[in-house]
C-alpha cells in the first residue's frame, strides 16, 4: 500500500477536504500554539503529517509552525507531543472553530 | 429605552454548493445560521440599551426551528426573544414580511412598550433585497436610516439621533426624530460574548411565540404566498463569465507605472471606455 | 484486503429487518441536535458553546462545579458528571486521569459522500431502512494497526480509515492520503462512484479498553463515555456504551438524590456497581488482552491479510495447475511468510486474548 501511496495518484490535497468544512474561525485567538524551538523533537516534527488537517509545517528555519484555522481539535499533536511538552493545546472558545455539518 | 432588532434565521450560504453536472444549486446538509448582518445590528441595539438602559427585543418571522437563532440572540445578551411563526406566512416575500413583521411591531409595542429604535441587518445573505427594514419603516410611518455605519449622537429624552450613514461617493451625516428604523452596515462593531448568566438565562428563558392571531394580524391576504406578488421565475447558479483574467507583465513596479499600465490593458480591450469616461469628466 | 482484491465475509439477514431494529447509522449533527431538543423537553437546562475550563473544589476536594469559558462563568453542582470526549482535558487537568498514550488511541479520518436514496439501495442491494456496515483490515493500513470503514445512511455513505496514532508518527503515512489510497482502492472505488463530498472529518477513538479505564468516580464527579475509555475496539462499538454510561450514571444520581443521601464516592461507587453488571464492563474485560494483541501482532493487518488473499487467489484461479499443487502452495505461501511456530502463536496468543 505504501507504493499506493506514493504513485501520486493519491497524493490528496488536504486544502480541497477542508473546503467542504464549516469553521467559525476566532480570529487571533489560537487555540493551540508550538512553543517557541530551535530544533522541533521527532514528534513535533512528525505533526507536518500526523495531523490529519495538515494544520502544521516546516518553516524554513526547520522549525515547526502552526495554523489553526482548518484544525478538527482532534487532539492527535497534544497526545504525540505531551511528552516533550512543545504545544500548548486548548479547545477554542465555546462556539468557535470546527462546526460539523454532519459529524 | 426599548429597542427591537429584527432578525432572520438563513441558510448558511457558505455552504450552498453548485452541482458541477447538473449546474443546480444544492441545498441539503446546509445549516441555518443567524443572519451575519442582523448580529451588527443587535450588538449596536445592545450598547445604546447598555449607556441608556431598557431593553433589547429580537423579532423573527420563521418555522418553529427559527427559535434556535432567538435563543442565541439571548446567549448574546438580548433581554426578550419573539417568534412570529404560523403557516400563513409560509412563502412571503419582501412585502408580505414587512407586513408580518409590522403587525408583529405594533404588538410588541402593546405588549412590552414602544420601541424608540428597530434595527435590522442592512440586508439578509439569503435575499439581499434589503427590502423588508425600510418595508417596515414605511408601514409604521417611521423615519427610515439605512446602511448605517455609526449612530454619533443619541439622545433618547429629546428625542433624536444622528448618524453616519455610507453613500455612493461618501458618508453622509443624518439627523432624525425618534422613533427610528436602522439597517446597520456590516464590520461596525463586534458582537458580544455572553456572560456565563446570559447563557443560563437564554437557556431557560421561554420564548414569546405569537400565530398571525396572536400578533393581531388578521388581514391573511397579505400573509405568506397570497400577499407575495414577487415571482420566483427559475433559481440558478449564473454561467461562468466568457471572459478571462488577463496577466499583465509589466517591469516598473512604482504605483503610477502599474496604474498606468492597467489602464492602458483595460482601454485596449474596451474600446468605448476612454471616450466614455473622458465625456464623463468633462460633462 | 491486499492492493488489488479483497477476502470478504458477508452477512445479511432478514432476521435483522426487526420492529425495532438492534444497529443504526446515524449523522451525529442531526441526532445531536435532535436529541437536544428531547432534553429540553424533559426539563433540562442545555447551556451550548460553551467550554469547561476546570473543576471547582471545596476545600476538601469534594468537586462542587465547573468553571467555564464565559465571563463570570462558574456553576455550582451537586455531582459534575464529566462526558467530555476523548481528549478528556478538564479530567485530565484536575488530576483524574492521565494524558492518552500515543498507542492506545487511534486517529480516524472520514468523509461524508452523498448519493441520492436510488443509488445507494441499487448499489448495496438495500431496501426500506437497512443499510450496510464494511469493515476492512489489510494493506490499506500501510502496516499500521487499524481498519477501514464504509457505512450506508439514507442519501450518503460515510467512508474513512483508522489507524494507531503511535503508528501513524512512525509511519510518515498521513492520514488523508491512506484515506485517498482507501477510497481508491478497487474493491470500495465503485461504491463511491459519481458521489460527492460534502464533509472530512478527524476525530481520535479511545482504544486502550479495559486496562485504561481511569477512575470512574470520586467525590462529587462521575465519568462517562469515551473520557472513560468506554469502547469496545474489537466490535468498533462505542455510541452504544456511551450512552449505557451515561444512562447508568444518570440513574445512579437519581436514585442517590432519592435517597437523599450524599454524592459522595462512597456513594457514588453504586455507578461502578451498576456498570459492571452491564455488557459495558463485560465485554471490556472479555477483550482486555485484545489491545496489547493487535499492537504487537502487526501480521494481524499486513501480512495475513496478503496470505489469505494470496491463497484465495491461488484457490480461485483455473490456470491448469492441479489442486493438491495448489494447495501445498497455498501452505508453502503461508510458512514463508511466517514460521510455522509464529503461525501457531499467533492463533494461540490471538485465542488467549479473545476468551
């Protein structure tokens, strides 16, 4: 399957999936953040594709940077992260972010 | 002070997608959202009832359903929540729900005192007619100020107000006598969190819920579809436009050269347009 | 499943076209809001958009509140039953439970296509309101542990994929590409056929079981749902005894106010009682070795899946071959791929786990 996913075929735009999500984004309040780092660990490196919304990437300082605005709050980066401690994770304000249609 | 803020339950036209095959506008699964513009307008009702005291009112016409979005009005920190829901008002337009939501005014005034101020959004995202607040200025004999962008002066004991208002071209400063409707501009101001005491007090709050009779409407001919001459012909999604973006290549990057060479584009490709506008300045 | 066929096992039955019947798909967004509704009507009080922050003690420890997110936002109570959701961050903060580990909680993506009602009963032989659930393991899960899903509802099918987070970090796999690679897949390509996406979701499941049931209640506070880890990963149930949970603890509490007697842990351990009588506990215990099984055993959902679909093929095709030779092949496939010892540790450990 690995070979599936490396033709290309499948490599899936994950801006496309987060076009058919409902958000209410509470603009410049983020409700996670990466603390600030020279070198990200293995596991905060390893957010830029664990985190199913694509929320995290590398800038190019090699440091690991976020943008909430399509994260599903799933909580994937502060299960992999909480032994290092590098994101501080909160649900956003009651109300805001993620709003499943269907859920 | 009592102000009412009329507002509308809509799809959330966000959501709204156009089939790509069929080209017909696809509806199911798209959640009802409070009208973005009627929260500019509560927020504002809210402040002036916050320096003056009183109260805020909302007003919906709407299925049952439509209590959702009242509730979160009270969430907000609106002090009374009415709906205005029977099936003769299934089907209106612009002119049958002003005429709804007039009657439902006038009962409003019985009921809980005269309001010195309505506000709405400037318009609904479902519509955009911007149609039913000066509607219901109108049926209630009421001065009328629309797309507001601020409110500059209030003095509701001598009875007046001043405001800005956007125009084509401009702002213009309005002053008016007391009572007042006001359609609000959106990005005015930013609506309020409610405290943790207005959740509780929206979540047990009963919600004042009037039938035609109830509101005192008795004239049903110009209810619901009956009362609505407007005419749904066909809904669709607009063709793509024939015409394409051009890229523009250009090397000086100062604001006049850019300027300059946009122009130039534009003027070749619309050959009418600089005689046009020429004429314009000149006449 | 390997990438180009699948091994399947049907069940349908009539039997199941009941009064009442025992399964049901349902759109968390609609049942909630439904459901919502129903609360109300009975009398409760539903505050919404609104986040709990922290619990709030006496200066005993005795939980007698929360304190939420909204201005001027603690509310007292006499019990705090806690249905917070996997992540589970306000028992967690309190000191009621640890964070989740990395391999016993897996990250599960999943998409909402709709179909018209026509096609999909054309397409899944359905009729009236039954519907249809597809379970995959095999390649599709690139080496991880974890399993593929598709399930009908009225006008659309929800398809996604799960897999171990610990295993997804060491994978480099991300998730929306093994869901693409799973949509895509030959045997579930065609059911997705002409649909279209309306909604892509992620949303992490509790899969630790019965050795990660944290403290279920103390003073003042009871836990349900999945902050109590109250799945059942081999059945891929989990609504189901959420809402056992959460109807125990709701009846405990009642019949404790009845008595007039105090919330206390003491007393508040009738809830734990009480659900250990039920399925819920049962089958927890009955599987508690299953977890520590699948996450060690990762032949269960690569290479097995590849010899069984191998074999099936083997048996299948008519290309000549005679079928003792056929036969010994399919053997001979299988001891290759795992030593025979390994094979027959695998059923025993796999036995063991399940009794």
């Amino acid at each position: 399957m690995t070979g599936m996913v490396e033709t290309g075929v499948l490599g899936a735009k994950v801006e496309e999936k987060l076009f058919q999500n409902r958000y209410l984004v509470d603009a410049g309040r983020p409700h996670i953040k990466v603390r600030p780092h020279d070198t990200p660990s293995k596991a905060l490196r390893s957010l830029t594709y664990t985190c199913p919304a694509g929320c995290y990437s590398l800038n190019d300082k090699g440091q690991v940077e976020i943008t909430v605005d399509g994260c599903f709050e799933c909580g994937t980066c502060r299960v992999l992260t909480a032994k290092t401690g590098e994101i501080e994770w909160e649900y956003p304000r009651g109300g805001y972010g993620v709003l499943f249609k269907f859920g | 002070m009592h102000i009412v803020v009329c507002m509308k339950q809509v799809p959330d036209s966000a959501q709204i997608r156009v089939h790509p095959v069929t080209n017909t506008i696809m509806r199911q699964g798209v959640p009802t959202i409070s009208n973005p513009y009627d929260l500019f307008a509560l927020e504002e009702a809210m402040r002036w009832r916050d320096r003056f005291g009183g109260e805020v009112t909302v007003l919906t016409m709407g299925p049952p359903m439509a209590e959702d979005s009242l509730r979160k009005a009270l969430t907000f920190g609106a002090d009374r929540a009415v709906l205005l829901t029977d099936r003769f008002f299934a089907g209106s337009d612009t002119l049958a729900t002003s005429f709804a939501l007039a009657g439902a005014l006038a009962k409003i005034e019985q009921e809980f005192g005269k309001p010195l101020m309505i506000f709405t959004g400037k318009q609904t995202i479902d519509g955009d007619t911007a149609q039913v607040g000066p509607g219901i200025a109108k049926r209630l004999g009421l001065n009328q100020l629309t797309y507001v962008a601020r409110i500059v002066d209030l003095a509701p004991e001598e009875g007046h107000i001043t405001v800005e208002r956007r125009a084509e071209g401009g702002v213009q400063v309005l002053s008016t006598r007391l009572p007042v409707l006001i359609t609000m501009l959106e990005g005015v101001n930013e609506i309020r969190r409610g405290s943790l005491d207005d959740a509780f007090r929206a979540a047990r709050a009963k919600i004042v819920t009037w039938n035609a009779a109830d509101a005192g409407i008795t004239d049903l001919t110009k209810c619901g579809l009956r009362g609505s001459p407007t005419i749904v012909k066909k809904v669709f999604a607009p063709p793509p436009r024939a015409e394409k973006a051009y890229q523009v290549a250009t090397t000086d990057l100062s604001m006049e050269a850019l300027a300059e060479t946009v122009m130039d584009e534009i003027f070749k490709r619309q050959t009418s347009l600089e005689g046009d506008l020429m004429r314009f300045s000149a006449g | 499943m390997d990438d180009t066929s699948y091994v399947g096992m049907h069940y349908r039955s009539e039997d199941f076209n009941e009064e009442r019947p025992n399964r049901y798909t349902i759109i968390r967004a609609q049942f909630d809001k439904w459901f919502s509704r129903k609360v109300r009507d009975a009398g409760v009080v539903l505050l919404c958009e609104t986040t709990v922050k922290e619990l709030l003690r006496d200066t005993h420890g005795k939980v007698i509140g929360v304190k939420t997110d909204r201005d001027g936002g603690t509310a007292l109570a006499d019990v705090v039953i806690l249905g917070e959701g996997v992540n589970g961050l306000v028992g967690q903060r309190s000191g009621l439970r640890s964070e989740l580990k990395p391999d016993s909680v897996a990250l599960a993506v999943k998409e909402m296509h709709f179909l018209p009602r026509e096609v999909i009963e054309s397409r899944f032989n359905l009729k009236g309101n039954e519907g249809v659930v597809i379970e995959a393991m095999g390649t599709i899960t690139a080496g991880m542990t974890g399993t593929g899903f598709l399930y009908t509802n009225q006008e659309s099918i929800s398809v996604g994929i799960g897999c171990i987070v610990s295993d997804f970090a060491e994978n480099g796999t991300t998730p929306y590409g093994l869901l693409e690679a799973f949509k895509n897949h030959p045997s579930i390509k065609p059911l997705l056929a002409n649909s279209e996406c309306k909604e892509y979701a992620a949303h992490l499941i509790p899969e630790g079981g019965y050795k990660s049931i944290p403290e279920l209640f103390g003073d003042g506070w009871i836990v349900v749902g999945d902050a109590g880890q109250f799945v059942n990963a081999v059945h891929r149930e989990g609504s189901n005894l959420a809402m056992t949970t959460g109807r125990i603890a709701g009846e405990t509490v009642v019949w404790l106010k009845r008595r007039r007697e105090e919330l206390s842990k003491a007393n508040l351990a009738e809830y734990k009682r009480r659900l250990d009588e039920t399925f819920v506990m049962k089958d927890l215990k009955k599987y508690r070795k299953i977890p520590e099984f699948l996450h060690s055993n990762k032949h269960v959902f690569g290479l097995y899946p590849r010899l069984v679909s191998a074999a099936a093929q083997t048996w299948f095709r008519v290309d000549g071959a005679d079928k003792l030779t056929k036969e010994k092949e399919i053997l001979r496939s299988f001891r290759k791929g795992r030593s025979l010892p390994g094979l027959i540790g695998d059923a025993f450990k796999l036995a063991r786990s399940w009794r």
